[in-house]
C-alpha cells in the first residue's frame, strides 16, 4: 500500500516536472507572437509583406548567370531545392574551417564555384538571395546540426550573449532572457529567436540581416559593434539558432 | 529591375465591390537626407500611381517624400466588366512600372 503511494506519488512529481518542462518549451515565444495584429497579418498576406519583394528579386538573381564561370546558382542547385537549408545554418561547409552564416555560405559559393567577386555585407543582392534560399525553409523547425566542431562557438556566443559590455554595461541576457515580454521604448522585448530573418524591419524601411539587428543592439547598449566580418557575429547567430531549435522558420519576418 | 506584388481577385461578380493591392519595390527617397559624405542624397520617389481598368482610369494616387519605401497601396472598385486591371508607377529619374492583372466578371 505504501510502496503504492509513493510510486503514485513519484508518478506524479514526474507528471509534474514533464509538465513543466513542456511548459518551458511552450514558452519560447518568436518576436511575431509580441508584435501588433497589424504587423501580424502584414507578415502573414504574401503580397503585403515587402520582405517578399526581396524573396521575388532572389529569385531572379537565383536564375542569372555571373563571374567568370558564367554560371547561375540555379546551374547547380536547381530551382527551389534549397528547402530545409537554411533551416540548419550557421554551420560549417566542407570548403571552409569555421563556421559562417547563410549570407557567408552563399559569398563562398560566390567566390568558389561561380568565381565573381563575393557581395558587401547587408547588400540588396545578398540580402535578397539570403532572403530567397530561408524562404524556402519557411515554416520549418530550426535544425541547428548537431557537428561537434561548432560546440566551441556556440559556447562562445552564448559567453558573447552573457557578458555584460558598452557604456551602459548591459548584456544579451539581461534584456532578452531577464526582462523579455517586457516593454523598451514601447516596443515589447522579445525573447531572441531569430527564426525570421533576415526580416523586414519597418524602421530600416528594408530588409536586413541578424547581424544588423545585432549590431543595432550593440548600438543601443553604447558598446562598440564588431566589424561585418568578425566571427563574433557568427557564433551568437550559432548560440541563439540553438535556442530556436524546433521553433518554425518564418521568412521573411515583419518587425516593427 | 521594377518589383511588384499585385494582389486583386481573379473573378468578380457584376456590381461586385473589389478590393485591389500593390506593393512596388522603390527606395522613396526623400531628398532631404544627407548621404556618408555630407551631402544630400537626391530625391528618387514615385510621383504618381494611376489603375486603369481596361483604359480608363479608376484610381489616381500622388505621392510624397514622406511615404514610407516599398509604398503598398490598396483601393476599391467596382466590378462591371471583365478585362485588364492596368496598375502604373512614374516617378524621379525616369521610373516607369507597368503591371497588368486580368479580371473575369461574370
């Protein structure tokens, strides 16, 4: 009887804490679930969303020939068969021995197979392509790979998300972990799933990438953002993708 | 490379009140900014964007600098006969786009 008991209570203690644990997962929100209804159904109508202008200029750009190779993306990959791609990245391609983002994936296809010379950071063509190949992965979990060479920079990014740095002496955590679903400037903070970008941010009036979006957020804590290229960037991308894990891709993300 | 997203219903009833959409890709640039160097970045917006439905113009809009990049306009009409929703964008620098969506009322 009293063996009954505790393995009845056991039973539910365990009920208790798997409740709980699915309770956390319910509680990873993505920005869209904080942001207005307007704002919502923007993103949702496909021929609202600007972001999808960009997705329709990816495609062309997919399509058309460039560098001294003469050859397109389409050539190789075929039309539309980037699904689940983008879905995975950061990562590390077999050309290269860090990890890089899908904008630097595609530069180095770029500069590798078509031999053109690779696009600037945050450039239209770049970011419309980024934006084209995510598109293809939209509403797919985020399936960050499970290669154990990426384990030290993860580690670094979640150690970039956690230190306290600028003038205001602030870190990732303390706003998006400690005080997300709260208001900054009367904007809701969301909780630091980027499983939208690259979005299109009302206020750039354009799309952009999650590394404008962080150095945005370097900007505001006063401390000096890292250059387009640095690694840092990269393994924050890696750290925060980790979070995401499981949540939908919605590209292009609407943000306020 | 002109952009647009149009969004208007393939078939209509007589009479029937429609709504029609379209986004164009432009950077509407205001003129009053200054660029990285100091001086300021000329104005490029769309100046006008007229909708005719088959020739005749049913919708006519002039923009400002203060309208947003990417301008998205939406507007009603009534659904009389079938044919060609014409949509046109001019604007500085010479910009011209032209789009045509079909509709069937009936």
């Amino acid at each position: 009887m009293k063996t009954a008991r505790i393995a009845l209570g056991l039973a539910s203690v365990f009920a208790a804490t798997f409740a709980l644990a699915q309770g956390a997962a319910d509680q990873r929100r993505s920005g869209y679930q904080d942001m207005g209804e307007a704002l919502q159904k923007m993103q949702d109508d496909d021929t609202a969303n600007p972001g999808m202008l960009f997705v329709q200029l990816g495609e062309q750009l997919f399509g058309k020939p460039a560098g001294a190779a003469n050859k397109s993306c389409a050539d190789c990959h075929g039309a539309g068969s980037m699904k689940g791609i983008a879905a995975r990245y950061p990562a590390i391609p077999k050309e290269a021995n860090k990890p890089v983002d899908l904008g630097g994936r595609i530069n180095l296809c770029r500069s590798a197979n078509q031999q053109a010379e690779p696009f600037a950071p945050e450039s239209r063509e770049l970011l419309s392509l980024e934006a084209y190949v995510a598109f293809q992965s939209r509403g797919q979990p985020s399936a960050p790979p499970s290669d154990p060479r990426l384990a030290p920079f993860r580690a670094q990014g979640a150690e970039i998300y956690r230190r306290r740095q600028g003038q205001l002496n602030l870190s990732c955590a303390i706003c998006h972990d400690d005080n997300a679903g709260k208001k900054l400037a009367g904007v809701t903070i969301p909780q630091a799933h980027p499983t939208g970008y690259p979005i299109y941010r009302l206020e750039w009036q354009s799309l952009g990438s999650l590394k404008r979006r962080l150095r945005n957020c370097l900007v505001g804590i006063r401390a000096e953002a890292y250059a387009y290229d640095a690694p840092e960037y990269v393994a924050l991308e890696l750290y925060l993708m980790d979070r995401a894990k499981g949540m939908p891709l919605e590209v292009p993300g609407v943000r306020p | 490379m002109t952009n647009v997203l149009i969004n208007a219903p393939k078939t209509a009833k007589p009479g029937e009140i429609v709504e029609i959409k379209a986004l164009i890709l432009h950077p509407m640039e205001t003129g009053f900014r200054p660029g990285t160097n100091g001086r300021l970045i000329p104005r490029n917006i769309i100046e006008h964007f007229v909708a005719t439905w088959n020739g005749m113009e049913i919708f006519r809009m002039k923009m400002s600098p203060a309208i947003a990049a990417n301008p998205f306009v939406s507007f009603f009409a009534v659904a009389t006969e079938s044919g060609t929703i014409g949509l046109r964008w001019t604007g500085d620098e010479g910009f011209l786009a032209e789009e045509h969506v079909a509709i069937a009322v009936g």
